[in-house]
C-alpha cells in the first residue's frame, strides 16, 4: 500500500504543478493570432507592443525573434526552432513521469492483490474451517488492485487534460515562430533570385520595412539614406494641373513644406 499511496501524491503533486505553471507559461491564442496577423500585414511595430502586454512562452519567443532577428541574420531560422525546442521541453516537463505512474499503479495493485492472496492461502493450513477469515482475507488483498486502478485513471484524467494544454501550446508556438522568420526567409529568397531587378525596394516597402542604402554611386540626402513608408517622396505629390482643376484637391502631407 506504501508505494500505491506514493503514485496517489506524486499524480496531486504533478497535476497541481503543471497547472500552475501552464497558467503563466501558456499565452492566450488570441495574442497569437492577433500577432500572426500583424505580422502578415508587415506591422511589426504592432506586433512588438503586442509581445510586449502578452505573457507567456509564445509571447517570449515572439519578443526574442523581433529583438534579434535583425542581428542574427540568415541564422535567425535555426536560432529561432532552437528557443522554440527549449519552450517546448519546458513545457513537456513531468508529463512522462505522470505517464509512468498511469502505467505502474495498476501493476503495484496487482503485486499487492497477488502477495496478499498468497498470506492469505499460506495461514488456510489447518484452518480450512474458518472460511469467514479466509474471505476476509481475499477482500483484503484485492482494496490494493483497486486503489491502483483507481489512481491509474484519475492519471489518465489528469495527463489527457495536461496533453491538450501542451498541445495547443505547441500550435501556438509553432505559428508564431513560423510567422517570425517566413517573411525575412521569403524576403531574402527573393533578394537572390531578383537581384538587380529592382524588387528589392518595392519588397521592402510592401512589407513595411526600411530600405537602408549601404553602397550608392551619387550624394543623396540623410533622410534618404535610410527610409519607410513615412518618407515623404514614396508618395508621389499631386500635379499642380491636379490641383487647380479642383480646388478642393489637398495636396499629400510635407509637400507643401517641398
């Protein structure tokens, strides 16, 4: 009974413990697809301060990506599944010891049936008259085989109800991971394939990132060195026949300031 009653602790030990940290370490699904989704529009900024209110692993990994994907460069992929693996084993933690005990309590209650079944026959010699003690002694010996298998199925409760957490924790941090580095692997795939055909810059501006001109044949301004969409000249200003045609034609914002 000893070891059965050690199963019984360790599956309240394991389902209180993973239940807690699952409610700090899990991050809420609709964080995730709120930055999967700023993320497919190019909004990085957004989907920055929304790592930054979220808790939890996903929104972890999405605050380490943002911050170091710009100085990881190609590596960013393999860095990236490297954290998410960790998250991951973080959050698989324990769950095989729950599924030992699931399989080793019915076990120990049978070894406790079949031990005390075997007292109980060793003290019938001589005494095959008293049939009372005899039947006593079998009710005994079979509470073990039930508390074992009771302890197995409250386990089992317990792991499939950790295993859907962990599951759906897993999709989350696959989804944000994926969204993290898709749109810099495609960007630098087409940077390869297209080179010296101009797309770079109409890539970067479609995905709402900044064009950095590093090597360039002729003086431009500082402003146009490193730009956005909030550059004034991505822009083009509306013609001046434009505007006197309708006076109620307003001119795009800083050329007036041009």
């Amino acid at each position: 009974m000893w070891p059965l009653l050690f199963c019984s602790l360790a599956v309240i030990f394991l389902a209180v413990e993973r239940y807690m940290y699952y409610r700090q370490a899990i991050s809420d699904t609709k964080f995730v697809m709120l930055f999967c989704k700023e993320m497919t529009r190019g909004n990085v900024s957004e989907a920055a301060e929304l790592a930054e209110e979220a808790a939890g692993s996903a929104a972890k990994l999405a605050k380490d990506i943002l911050s170091e994907k710009d100085s990881l460069g190609r590596s960013l992929e393999s860095v990236t599944y490297e954290k998410t693996d960790r998250y991951l084993n973080q959050l698989s933690a324990h769950l095989d010891y729950l599924g030992v005990i699931i399989g080793l309590s019915p076990m120990l209650g049978l070894l406790g049936t079949i031990t005390g079944m075997m007292g109980t026959f060793s003290s019938m010699t001589g005494h095959l008259q008293n049939t009372a003690g005899v039947t006593a002694g079998l009710a005994e010996a079979l509470i073990t085989t039930i508390f074992g298998l009771v302890i197995a199925i409250t386990g089992m409760l317990v792991h499939a109800y950790l295993n859907t957490r962990y599951k759906k924790a897993t999709l989350d941090l696959d989804a944000v991971a994926d969204e993290g580095i898709n749109l810099d692997l495609v960007l630098e795939q087409r940077r390869i394939e297209f080179w010296g055909e101009g797309q770079r810059f109409f890539d970067l501006l479609r995905n709402n990132k900044k064009v950095i001109r590093e090597d360039y044949l002729s003086e431009v301004p500082n402003e146009a060195v490193e730009f956005d969409w909030s550059y004034y000249k991505i822009v083009l200003p509306v013609p001046n026949h434009e505007m006197e045609y309708n006076e109620n034609m307003v001119q795009n914002p800083e050329y007036e300031l041009h």
